[in-house]
C-alpha cells in the first residue's frame, strides 16, 4: 500500500500521496513539462519479482501512463489513441522543451513494445521505433532523456548509451563497452546540451563535446560488492565479486606503505556470486555467477575451471537459482563446500563431483 506518487509542497518535509493503483502498481518513472512544471507525468507498473527470477520480472495489469495538469494533485489515465493495449511493463516517459508540452516521449514494454511519440500533448500517440536496441531489457532500463534546447534529440540508456537526431526514428550507438555497461541515467547540462553526465554500474563518466568523447570511470572508487569473504593468509585476503566488474581479491596490508592497485586481482568467478576461498589452500578461490555457475580458480597457476553442479540447459532449467547463488564450506574438516538451488549440493572433492543433499526445500510440508 506504500506505492504510488507522493507530492511535497514544502521542500520534502511533508509528503502527501496523490496517485495510487493498488498495493501490486508502483510509480516507475516521474516527468514534467519543462515549459509548464504544472503538467506532469507519470508511469505505473505492477511487477513481483519472486527469489529465483534472474532476469525479467513478473508483469501485471494496473500498470499504464498518467497525466497530471495541476502539478500532481489529479490525474487522468492515457488509454488508447495509439497507446498499446494490454498488460504494461516498465515504461518511461520525457517531455520536450519549447514545445509548449507537445511533444512527450514514452518507452512502453508492451504488446506491441518500443517508443511511442506524441505531438499534441499525450492526446494522440504513434509508435515511431521498435528498434530491439532501446527496449532490450526494458524492465532494467526503459528511461528517456530529452535534449533540453532540440526536441528532437532524445538519449536511451540501456546496455550502450542511443541517441536519435530525428525525433526517435533511428537511433545510433554513442557510447558503450569498453568504459562501462549498463547505462541508467543521463543528465544533460540544460544551457550546455553537449555538456552531459551518464551513470552506470561502474560510476559516472562526462562528456563535454555532445558525445565524442568521454572521460573515464577508472578514477573513481566505486563498486557494487554483493559479499565479503577473507582467507587465513598473513596478510590475509579479502575477497567479493562485483556487478558488472568481476571479481576482486584485495591484500590487507602492503609491501608498498599502502594498498595500492599492485596488491589486487581479479579471482576468476563471476559478477554476482558469493566468494568462497578454501579453508586450507588459500591459492584455491571458489565463486559464483549468474545462473548457479560456480568457478574453481587457482591464484598460483591463474588456472579457472567450471565446477557447476548443475547440468547446462536445457536440463538445468529444472533448477531454480537466484540472482545471487550461495556458495558455502563446512568449517569442520574436510571442509566441504554446499551450493543451493531449490536443492543443496555438496562436494568434498573441490568440485569435480556434488551429490544432492536435500529434497526440494521450497516445497512447503504438508
């Protein structure tokens, strides 16, 4: 029931919610008239996502586009008139400058998916792109960003960073990997458009020249860790895996007077999984992925092997992983090491060979 949009009108000391669906639809994504700050829209979406999803979401009806013209304090749902029909998801919605509140963008992961365009103030929409580029994902990015001088330029993040000179019927790719993936935000300097600032995963980067060039987010000190691990090395190791950056195993003191980058490395697992090293060979480092994927890496040799307890598709798809795959040893000797899905593996032999431990522990008794 906390979901929807809530309205301040005293500089977020007090809020009052003024949009709400039902307790499964939240409010996505929030955007006004820069021409008129009365006028605002909003996008509603009705998603779970349950524990073993690793991608997508779960979608349901209620989600739809809003639109305000008293700043927030009533809203009318946008239905038909070119808009699609059906069970939304995510969406994300821009309103061009100059333009009097004309012009307004939508990104709708829909039936019929991909960016829809109105030219009289949301009362009638066309779908002007459907290019796999700007809607792949859509439930991760989905966001719209308007050049704040030209109506017609308008940004996608997603995977690479998208830009369309023609009102959103093709778009081009201006900035992708190497130098950051997945890309949530742009900000754009609104006296200076070439001026803009994009966040990723690994931080931020700037450009000054309308995209030509970036600079780097190699000087920033940023990371997602999901877990911390340390070894019984003197000096030990402290170990995590980081979204979208790979794995790091960091010294906790130095030859060198401080920690600097000559004392980590990367340990060979994947972006999203517990890092487990071995209790008695601290040279072998356990982690995880996406997917259940587990990695046995060796620190002398660089050596990595795929230790999965879990057959590849399609028969693993019997199996339900999270995100997140926990990843633990035994304290005890001999030190064995679980992996869990809906089932617990256990091996004792460094990975070559899991025995199912457990029946299925998501299925309730009785």
């Amino acid at each position: 029931p906390e979901r929807g949009v809530y309205r301040t009108s005293d500089g977020g000391r007090t809020w009052k919610k003024v949009l709400y669906k039902d307790e499964n639809t939240g409010a996505i994504d929030l955007a006004y008239d820069p021409d008129d700050s009365q006028t605002v829209y909003a996008a509603l979406w009705n998603t779970r996502r349950v524990a073993w999803s690793q991608y997508a979401p779960n979608n349901g009806p209620g989600g739809g586009l809003y639109k305000s013209r008293d700043g927030g304090l009533t809203w009318k749902q946008l239905q038909g008139n070119g808009l699609p029909d059906g069970i939304w998801g995510r969406s994300g919605v821009a309103v061009g400058a100059g333009t009097r509140g004309q012009r307004v963008y939508t990104l709708i992961d829909a039936g019929s998916p991909g960016l829809y365009r109105s030219d009289d103030g949301g009362e009638t929409w066309k779908l002007t792109n459907t290019d796999p580029r700007i809607r792949s994902r859509a439930w991760y990015f989905s966001g719209i960003t308007v050049d704040p001088k030209n109506p017609d330029v308008i940004y996608s993040s997603n995977v690479s960073l998208y830009r369309s000179s023609d009102g959103g019927r093709n778009f081009k790719t201006i900035r992708g990997a190497p130098g950051g993936d997945d890309y949530h935000i742009l900000w754009i300097d609104p006296e200076e458009p070439r001026r803009m600032i994009s966040g990723g995963d690994q931080g931020a980067i700037i450009t000054l020249n309308g995209g030509r060039t970036w600079s780097t987010w190699f000087n920033q000190p940023t990371a997602q860790f999901y877990h911390v691990a340390v070894d019984n090395q003197f000096p030990y190791h402290v170990y995590g895996a980081q979204q979208d950056s790979g794995t790091a195993a960091v010294k906790s003191r130095s030859d060198y007077g401080s920690i600097t980058y000559r004392d980590w490395q990367p340990i060979g697992a994947g972006e999203s999984g517990y890092i487990q090293p071995d209790p008695v060979n601290p040279d072998i480092v356990y982690g995880g992925s996406t997917g259940g994927e587990t990695f046995r890496f060796n620190q002398r040799t660089g050596q990595v092997q795929d230790v999965t307890p879990t057959p590849p598709s399609p028969a693993s798809a019997k199996y339900r992983y999270p995100w997140t795959t926990a990843l633990a040893f035994a304290p005890q000797a001999p030190h064995a090491l679980y992996q869990g899905s809906q089932f617990l593996f256990k091996t004792i032999n460094g990975g070559a060979s899991w025995t199912t431990i457990s029946p299925d522990l998501t299925v309730p008794k009785g």
